[in-house]
C-alpha cells in the first residue's frame, strides 16, 4: 500500500489549490481521472469511469479554522493545512483509483493514510532535503558558500526533474491535464464566468495558489534561509534541515496565500516562478475532462452558492444531474 501511494505524494502536493480561507472560497486537487474540489462546508470528487460516465461523492467538511484555533494563526496554519490537504487527497486518489478502474479495492483506512503520509514525508525529506546536503558536503569542499549554492541547486534540480520524470508516464500526464482542468474551473468561478466548458476554456491552466508554486516558494526559501547557518557539523546540518523546512512551509504558506489574493506587480513577481513551473505539472485539458471538474465543483458548492452559480448559465446538464444523484444518495443515507 505505501509503496503504491508515494508515487503520487509530490503529486498530491504539486496539484493542491488553497482553498482553506476567509478571502478564499475554492480550492481542489487533480486525481485519477478526475477532480476533487474543496468549497466551504464540503469536499467531492469526480471520476470519468471506464464507460464514460462521471460518478461523484461528495462530504461535508468545516473549515480547518473551525475546528482548530491553531489553524487561525498565521505561519502555524499552513503547515496544518498542508497536512489536511495531503489526507485529503490521498483519500480523494484512493477513491478515484477504484472508480477509473473499475476494481473493486478497500478503501483506505484513517490508519493507512497516515502512516502512509509519514512514510511519504520521511521518504521525501530524505530524497529532497538531507540527500543534497549530504552530496554538497562532498562537492563543495570546505566552501560555506559553495555549500549553500550546491545544496540549493541540487534541491532545485532535484525537484524540477522528479516532476519532470513522473510526468512522462501515461498515467500522471492524464493527471496534468485534469490540474489543468481544475485550475481553469476555479478561475472561471472566481471571475463569476458561466461555468461552461466554452467559458473555462478562455482561461489558464495556471493558478497563482497551486500546491506547485507553494513547493517551489519552499524550496527557494530553503537556499536563502539555510544560508545563514554556513556550513555545519553533519548532526547539526540534518536537524536545522528537518526542523528549518516545516517553518519554511509556514512563511511560504502566508506568501502563496497573500499573492492569489491580491494585485500588483509584488503578487505577481512572487507567484511568476510557480506559474512557469506549472508548465510542467498542467497540461491544457479536453472537454471532457472539463467537464469532469465542472461537475466536481458543482458537487461541492453549498445549495445557495450553487443556485448563484446556476443563475449565470452555461453549467452542463450532466454536472446538474450528478449533484441531484449525490443528494439524493445523502438523503437516502441520511
């Protein structure tokens, strides 16, 4: 089980949207074949199965900042949402992997996914944080400076090409083109655009609050911040890292969050880096894949949101049809 989901860990991480927020209403993840989406109040997923047809589900969920006092102060709340976003999708992947295949599996349990994403998270620590220090010690000779550079680079090198490489396989380009899906539904909705497939097809795939960009505010901080410590002993060295990267996640959190909430030239300088990194991990959608995320959001949205969003027109019949089948099955449970 852990080794079939870590593929997917820096997945999960790249193709999140902030969505946990007073300024900020929606935010979602690509999956398998399909879109999860995070509105206030609830989170769906919508799947394409194998005969073509979208299948949904969809939760209710608070906000982080209603259940959790810590998740309202800043640079303490990105990491906690960081940590929800992840369990939330890997419980999103686990669905959508059974739907688009049409196998029945067992679901993960609460247990499963968090010791999966603490495996994931060491796995990745290990691979992205102490590994190029660990090479830039060898490199770099007695240099402090040249320390710093290497380990940033090699950082950066590593990142940039691992996103790189799962985006050859078949399966997780499938997966890009659905993040692109998905950042396009949200900037039509945000825009108060009908949410049609004519409509979401104007926009980007690109989106100032994906989980690329807050990846890459890290990574870059990482250089910076680990600058000042020059070149420590090796015990040292590997604890400022692991502990220095989650107070990195939370700056870089508060920064992602403030620039895909504002103008100006300083918001878009500091999400222009993620923008040109998400032309690795979105690809321009097809319409059946928009549709797929357009039926997703609608899942989500609450009944006032929803009739709002009705109102503007465009919504397909398809994505109106699934949201009265995923009441209706609420009701029945209910």
């Amino acid at each position: 089980m852990i080794v079939k989901y870590f593929k997917h860990f820096v997945l999960t991480a790249t193709s999140w949207a902030l969505s946990n927020s007073d300024d900020i209403l929606v935010g979602g993840q690509a999956v398998i074949e399909g879109v999860m989406m995070r509105a206030p109040g609830a989170w769906s997923v919508a799947v394409r199965q194998l005969d073509s047809t979208i299948t949904a589900r969809r939760e209710p969920l608070a906000r982080l900042s209603e259940r959790n006092r810590a998740a309202r102060i800043p640079f303490v709340r990105g990491i906690l949402i960081l940590w929800e976003s992840l369990s939330l999708g890997f419980r999103a992947l686990s669905w959508s992997a059974e739907k688009a295949s049409g196998e029945e599996e067992q679901p993960l349990t609460s247990s499963q996914i968090g010791w999966t994403m603490v495996v994931a998270v060491v796995v990745f620590a290990g691979l992205f944080i102490v590994l190029p220090a660990i090479a830039a010690g060898f490199i770099s000779g007695d240099s402090g400076v040249l320390f710093n550079v290497v380990e940033g680079l090699l950082r950066l090198g590593l990142f940039v090409g691992y996103i790189w490489a799962i985006g050859r396989s078949a399966e997780i380009g499938r997966v890009f083109e659905y993040h692109g899906a998905e950042h396009m539904s949200i900037h039509a909705y945000e825009a108060g655009e009908p949410l049609s497939v004519e409509s979401i097809r104007r926009y980007p795939p690109e989106h100032p609050r994906c989980g690329t960009s807050f990846l890459l505010i890290v990574v870059l901080g990482s250089i910076i911040f680990f600058s000042f410590f020059g070149r420590p002993g090796w015990v040292f060295l590997i604890t400022t890292r692991l502990i220095g990267i989650p107070l990195i996640a939370g700056v870089a959190y508060e920064l992602l969050r403030w620039s895909g909430t504002r103008g100006g030239w300083l918001a878009s300088a500091l999400a222009a880096p993620g923008i040109w990194l998400q032309k690795l991990t979105t690809r321009v959608p097809d319409e059946s894949q928009i549709e797929v995320a357009i039926s997703s959001l609608v899942v989500a949205l609450d009944d006032a949101t929803l009739e709002e969003v009705t109102g503007r027109g465009g919504i397909p019949e398809s994505a109106l049809a699934l949201r009265r089948s995923v009441n209706d099955l609420s009701s029945q449970e209910g």
